[in-house]
C-alpha cells in the first residue's frame, strides 16, 4: 500500500516551495533582463531589433548573469572598431566560437536571492546545518531547468552597429550546469544559515578556537575583496577625471543611441562594475590582465596591464607570439593603485582581528595568516568568473581549435595572496595580539590558544 496523502504531500512540500522560490528568483532575473532590453529597443540603440530579438536578448542578458556561454557564428567577423584586431581575432574571417562571460553585477543579484531562497525551502525542513544547508540546495533543481528551457528558447540573428550580422544561442550544456552549480552552492549557504544558532554557532563544530577562527577570516577575506574592489573603482574614477576628453569621447559612444538606449547602457555598465573592479584590483595587487591562448603552439600570455605594461604605452617592437605591440610601462602616477591593496588588507584583516576577538600573539597570526588563506580561495573564484572566454570551433584559416581568455591570470591569486594578506595579516595579527597581551592587567588570563 502506498504513504498517506499527508505523508506525500510532507515529503513532497519542500520541493514544491523550492520551485515556487526558484521561479521567483528566475522572474526577476528576467525582468531585469528585459527591463534592459527593451531599453535599447525603445531608445532605437540597435536599429531593426525588433520586439521578438529584444524578447530573446533580456533572455540572453539572464542567462549571462550566469556565465552561460553564447554560441555565435557569422560569415565575416567585424566589430566596432576594429576590436577584433586588438582581441587578436581573424578579422573578416568565418567565425563559430562560444563566448562566455558573466556580468558580476547581475550574478550578484541573482546569487542573493538564491539564499534567500535556501533560507526558505530549509525553514520547511529544519535539522541540523548540514540538513538545512542540503534542503536548501534543492532550488538548484527546478532552477536548472528553468534555465535550461530558457536556452532551448534563444535562437536569433541580429546586428549591432559596426558589427557583422551574428546568430546567437546559448550553449544547452551551459545552461543547465552553470546555473545547477551556482544555485546548488548558494541555496547550501542560505540553508546552514538558518540555523537557531547560525552557521557558526552550531554544535557540530568540534574545535570552537578554529570555529572562532575561521569565522573571522571568512569575514575579513570577504571584507578585503569588498574594500579592495571599492578602492579600485575609486582609483579608476579618479584617472577618468583627470582624462576627461576619453571619458568624454566614451560617454557619447554609450549615449549615442539617445537617452533612453543610454539608460540601458548605463545600467549595463553598473551591472559590469564588479568585471572592472576585479580587472583593476588584479594588477593593483600586482598581477598582469591579460590574452592567454590555449591553442596547439606554445604562447605566452600578451600582458596589457600591469606595472610594466601598459595598452597606452606601445613600443616599436613586436610581440614574437601574437603580432601586438610590447607594451612599455604605465605612467609613475599609476603606482598610487598601490594603495588599494594596502587599504585592503589592513582594513580586511583587522575587521578580522575584531571578528576573532584577538588576545595573544599567537591567536593573532593564526587569525591573520587564516584570513590569508581563504581570501586566496575567495579571490581565485572571483577572477575566474571575471574571465571572458572565446573557443573556437571548426577549421579557421589563419588559427587552430582552440580558445582565447581576457581577464586577470586567476592563479595568481595564490602567489599575490600570500604575497599580500598571508604575510601580511600574520604580522598584523602578531602586532594586535601583541597589543592585546600588553593591555591586559597582570594575573588575568592572557589567551585563549588552544
């Protein structure tokens, strides 16, 4: 015999909540998507759009938020100013390739309300933090699938200006994993946190010194990226300031389709703030942004910014692998976004000091070298979502198979994180725990190692 009508619709009662929050989440990624979309359309900024392409393209820009990768084909490959020659892509050429990036703005929204959504389907449930945590993860499901029909929608052929005309689809592989992952990892987050005593608080932690510890560092690493970005935004204002015929000349490129178009574009571009954030935090920090290839040859990476290279500042040399000009180094003035990374750390790792409740020397540099630790894994995740990716499909007659990546080198989060906030929050955190031994009065117990 079966269960009890009440005893199904028991079991069965999470998973209904979890497709009620996922198609919230997916609605008003949508919405966003669309509000852009229709933006451009309004506003005549991509003349012959049409409703049903604007439909389909605040699809696109929703699945975007998700890094879901494009395929796109045209006959002749031409793009606004020749930025396929500086992309170092066949000009003219016949291209079928998948582009895939993420606007982090956007991902950012999405992601938030997936916890949130955690937060809800594992509420049904209860348990313990690992419990709530798997509850919640269940908005991965019906959320994948949303997408994934989403991009069995999306076929269309348009034309921006100065451009070839493409044909664009979202990658159906893509569109089912990446988002399965993203929720997965975030209805987990929102789940755990629903705990009476939080995600931190729990019993199931066996050590609470490491507990402690690894609370704070999560806060600290997440606050030196946050503060980092910030900073970095802030310098790049600054420079836009201080040139102000390009930034001119770049704003009327961005209105140029009218006011309302414009608008679009704006909220586009706030949307890609984080892309920026991250493209200047990298060689703030001291790595390089840069166009790697992973075609059959060996070539290096063509760096365009760093501390010794700089896109402004070409040499009359050759590039021996790409056919690009050697950079030269940016202006001495730019050495200031040395400041952002010092701004950073110090800030992030004594937030995580006060988080841990720091009272020897000895808690201080495990606080510190910890907050290192993570920041390394926050900051390598971060830069591989900042990436934008192109590979190639087919026989091109000028390239291999293969793949081109724009963007930060992400491995080199590990080497400028220990680099920066290993070393650095070990001697910060000797420094304040050494502050903290100092003032505390003499008989009363000095620390809490273990």
């Amino acid at each position: 015999m079966g269960e009890p009508p009440s005893v199904r619709g028991g079991r069965l009662r999470p998973w209904i909540v979890a497709s009620r929050e996922a198609a919230l989440v997916a609605v008003a990624g949508l919405a966003l998507g669309e509000a852009i979309s229709f933006l451009v359309l309004a506003g005549g900024g991509v003349p012959g759009l049409g409703v049903g392409n604007a439909v389909l393209g605040g699809v696109v820009l929703f699945l975007t938020f998700q890094h879901v990768g494009m395929q796109v084909a045209t006959a002749a490959l031409h793009l606004p100013h020749g930025a396929e020659v500086a992309l170092g892509l066949p000009s003219g050429g016949q291209v079928d390739a998948t582009v895939a990036f993420a606007l982090l703005g956007g991902m950012a929204l999405i992601l938030w309300r997936l916890v949130d959504a955690g937060r809800v389907v594992a509420d049904v449930t209860g348990g313990r933090p690992r419990d709530r945590g798997l509850s919640g993860a269940r908005i991965a499901v019906p959320y994948a699938l949303i997408t994934f029909a989403l991009g069995w929608l999306v076929s269309a052929t348009v034309r921006f200006p100065e451009t070839s005309r493409i044909a664009v689809h979202p990658s159906h592989a893509a569109s089912l994993v990446w988002p399965l992952v993203l929720a997965a990892v975030s209805g987990f987050a929102g789940g755990v946190r629903t705990g009476p005593d939080g995600a931190w608080g729990s019993d199931h932690w066996e050590w609470e010194q490491w507990n402690r510890r690894l609370r704070a560092a999560t806060a600290g690493a997440i606050r030196i990226l946050l503060v980092g970005m910030a900073a970095a935004v802030v310098g790049f204002m600054v420079v836009a300031a201080a040139r102000p015929g390009d930034t001119g000349r770049y704003l009327a490129e961005g209105f140029s389709g009218g006011a309302v178009a414009g608008l679009g574009v704006v909220i586009l571009g706030v949307l890609a703030l984080p892309n920026l954030a991250l493209w200047i935090l990298a060689p703030a920090f001291g790595g390089c942004v840069e166009i790697s290839s992973g075609f059959g040859f060996t070539s290096g990476p063509y760096c365009f910014m760093s501390y010794t290279h700089a896109a402004s500042h070409p040499l009359a040399a050759r590039d021996i692998y790409w056919g690009f000009p050697k950079l030269g180094a940016p202006p001495a003035e730019l050495w200031a976004f040395l400041i952002v990374p010092v701004v950073a750390v110090v800030v992030g790792v004594l937030h995580a000091l006060r988080v841990g409740d720091v009272r020897t020397r000895r808690d201080g540099m495990a606080v510190g070298a910890l907050t290192g630790a993570v920041f390394i894994g926050v900051f390598l995740v971060a830069l591989l979502l900042s990436t934008v990716t192109i590979r190639l499909e087919g026989a091109l007659s000028d390239v291999n198979t293969g793949y081109y990546r724009y963007g930060p080198q992400p491995l080199d989060a590990i080497e400028l994180g220990v680099a920066w906030v290993v070393i650095g929050g070990t001697l910060l955190g000797w420094a304040a725990g050494r502050r903290a031994e100092r003032a505390t009065p003499a008989g009363t117990p000095a620390g809490r190692d273990p």
